[in-house]
C-alpha cells in the first residue's frame, strides 16, 4: 500500500512538471540521423520529418559509417557521425562546417563550445571542446583513464561516462572543470558502472545509465548529487539502453527493448513498457506528451514512429536504414512580428466553462483543435478549425486541461479550466 501511494505522489509530481512546460511551443519536425549500413563505403544522412504536413526530407550525407549523436541548438544541429562533427543551419537546410574526428561520440554544448567524447577508433583525447561557430579545434583534456561516452553539463562543470574499452568490468564518471578544461577527479562507479553510457543532468543530481556487459539482463541506474557527493546505485533487472529526459522529471530509455520511464524523483520506474517493442532511438515530447521512436534492423530498413502517452501509435514515415538519433525541432520565428504573422491568433471563452468552449482564429488554411488532460491523454476528438469552432467539453470532470491548436505554421497550447455542473 506505502509503495501504491508513493508511486501516486510521484505520478502527480510528474504530471505538475509537466504542465509547467505546456505553454512551450509544441515541435513541428523530428530531425532523424540515419548511420546506413556500417561499413567503409557507407553515407550517413541526416533528415526532417515535418510532423505538421507529414514530409519526410534528406538534408544531407556524410561518408562515415555510423551515427553517434545529434543534439540542436535554436536552428543550429550538430551531428556525430562515427568520424565527422557536421553543424547545420536547420532553418536554411544547408551544412555550414565539418571537421573529421574519429571514434567520436556523443556531444554537449557549453556556452561558445561544442564539447565531444570520443571512444572506439581514437587513441586519446578521450574529451575535446571545438568551437561552436566553425566547429575549429580548441583544446583536449588529458588525464582521462579511457574511452568515454556519454556527457552531461552542469553549471562550469562536465560529466563524462567512462566505461573503457570493450570488456572492462568497471566503470568511472569523470569531472571535468569547463572553466579551464582540466580534468578535476574521476568517480568510481566499481562494477556498477560497467558499460557506463548515458549521462543526464536534473536539478542538482546527475544521472547516469550503465547496460552492464553487452546483452546483460540487468543493468544500474546511477544518482550522483553533485552538492554533497552522495553516490547512489540502483540495480534494474532489464536490458538497458539510451536514456533522455525533456525535463519532465523522467528518464526514457528502453528497457528489455521496450520504451520505459524512469521517475527521477522517487527512483524507480514509472513504467517498463510504455510501448513495446525493440527501438533504437527516443524523443519525448513534454508539450504534447507524444514519443517518437525508431525502429531498424540495421539493413534492410528505418521506420520512425509517433506515439502518444497512452502509447497508441499516431503516425509513422519510412527513413533510412539505421536511425540511431533523432532530436525534437522548433523552427526559431525570424522576429517577433514574423511570428505573429506566422500562428493564428486564437482566442477562448469562457474560462472557464461548464459545457461549452467557443473558439474564434483569425488565420487561414487549414487547423484543427483537441482538448487533451494533463497526462496528455486525447479527451476530445480532433476537430477541424476555420475561423469559429465551438467545443462540447460537458462530459469532461471538472479540472485543468490543455487546448491544443494545430495549423501548418505551428503548434500552440492554451489552458482552459473546465468548472462543475
């Protein structure tokens, strides 16, 4: 009964943070890096979903033989191909600068520097800072013990996973002091941290994922609170990988090849098996609650699919081979007014509402509305929207819930409070 209750709490935690972030502005694209077929005659692509008019786009390729990471800055995207740092300009779909850097991996950006690890097929400097803007080389730290992965920034400080080479049976997180680029320790995980791979800062706390040995049936996750050095080891009896958060409060990562989430605050999975299935890459969407997912069998084919909360697939679209990093993208509006002129202006009453909600847009082409709740379940039909709509909310219970208006130019989600009769 205590554990039902405290999972209850935690549930309704997560459900505030998540309303908290509701009046973000929903993405419109998936941005999806596909590795190919690996090999030394293989191309790398990366590509656009727009999500709004269901196209999928090739921006661009790469002669490497993987795809290690994509994180975006505003319009900027930064791609780790296996032996290539590539930046692009998302809003102009053109590639702005390369830099050739084998065994790359994963990437994080701190303030004018784009911060890369670096694993299998390098033999030093395991961590490099290049410069964001022209992807130039700035410096290397030294004195880390091994190959590394994933990385994670807080505040003037990185966090580095170093699981070594392939069979080592111990694991270690590296501090890194971004003022300097200096090495400050490394943290020893012991044989928690074998297989250490993904580092995720929340709050104070920083942590991380560790699969164990290669097709390991149990796996740690790892809380270390960086204000009193408390370290933290929690044993998963699942096969463990990726491992992402949108700010929600939850880890998402696969667990036995299902997507799962994983409540930072209490420490334990909110669900093993949100939607089953064996997936590759993870994107949470925090406005519309929605996952995205890629599946492949690394040869023959890459298909990315869209989720909602309640885990029923809303959309899929055929890609490349291989999709092994997406990342969520929101095209920047050139300048205030251009982004008044691109969103409809919708306006609502009453609010609140005991039966009815009325909608009035002034914009053009086409729309739709849905009202979901703030678990992100869909509780009203989508609808068409012209210039006036009106939105039969009486069946709903009295509480808050979230007003989501879809038109090519964006997304945008509004609150509404639904009274008692």
């Amino acid at each position: 009964m205590r554990s039902s209750l405290l999972r209850f709490f935690f549930l309704a935690l997560g459900v505030g943070l998540f309303g908290s972030r509701a009046s973000a502005q929903a993405p419109t694209q998936v941005i999806v890096a596909n590795g190919g077929v690996f090999g030394p005659n293989n191309f790398a692509s990366i590509a656009s979903w727009d999500i709004v008019n269901d196209t999928y786009t090739v921006l661009d390729s790469v002669p490497a033989s993987s795809v290690q990471d994509l994180i975006i800055e505003g319009d900027t995207a930064y791609l780790a191909a296996d032996s290539f740092l590539v930046k692009y300009d998302l809003a102009g779909r053109q590639r702005l600068a390369t830099a050739p850097l084998s065994g790359v991996r994963k990437l994080a950006i701190y303030q004018d520097k784009l911060l890369v690890t670096r694993g299998f097929g390098a033999s030093s400097d395991w961590v490099q800072a290049f410069n964001k803007s022209d992807l130039t080389f700035d410096y290397a730290v030294s004195g880390i013990s091994g190959q590394c992965e994933g990385i994670a920034t807080f505040q003037d400080t990185a966090f580095v996973a170093v699981p070594g080479s392939f069979g080592n049976t111990t694991g270690d997180l590296a501090v890194i002091d971004l003022t300097n680029g200096q090495l400050v320790r490394e943290i020893s995980f012991d044989t928690f941290g074998v297989g250490i791979s993904r580092v995720i800062q929340f709050g104070d706390d920083i942590w991380t994922v560790s699969p164990l040995a290669f097709g390991s049936p149990a796996g740690y996750i790892s809380r270390y609170t960086v204000a009193n050095a408390q370290l933290q080891h929690f044993r998963e009896n699942f096969s463990l990988r990726n491992g992402v958060t949108n700010g929600d409060g939850n880890i998402y990562l696969t667990a036995n090849g299902n997507l799962a989430s994983y409540n930072m605050q209490g420490a334990f999975f909110l669900s093993t098996n949100v939607v089953s299935g064996n997936w590759q890459a993870i994107a949470a969407d925090a406005v519309n609650g929605d996952y995205f997912l890629t599946a492949t069998d690394f040869a023959t084919f890459g298909r990315l699919y869209r989720y909602s909360s309640m885990g029923m697939v809303i959309d899929s679209v055929e890609v490349g081979i291989s999709p092994e990093a997406i990342a969520l993208y929101t095209p920047l509006p050139i300048s205030a007014e251009s982004a008044t002129e691109a969103v409809s202006d919708v306006t609502f009453w009453p609010n609140p509402t005991a039966s009815t909600l009325y909608l009035q847009r002034r914009g053009n082409g086409a729309a739709t509305v849905e009202v979901r709740d703030l678990l992100g379940r869909n509780v009203v039909p989508e609808t068409r929207l012209q210039q006036q709509a009106e939105l039969n909310v009486d069946a709903l219970p009295a509480g808050t819930y979230l007003l989501t208006i879809r038109e090519k130019a964006g997304t945008q989600t509004k609150r509404f409070i639904k009274a008692a009769q």
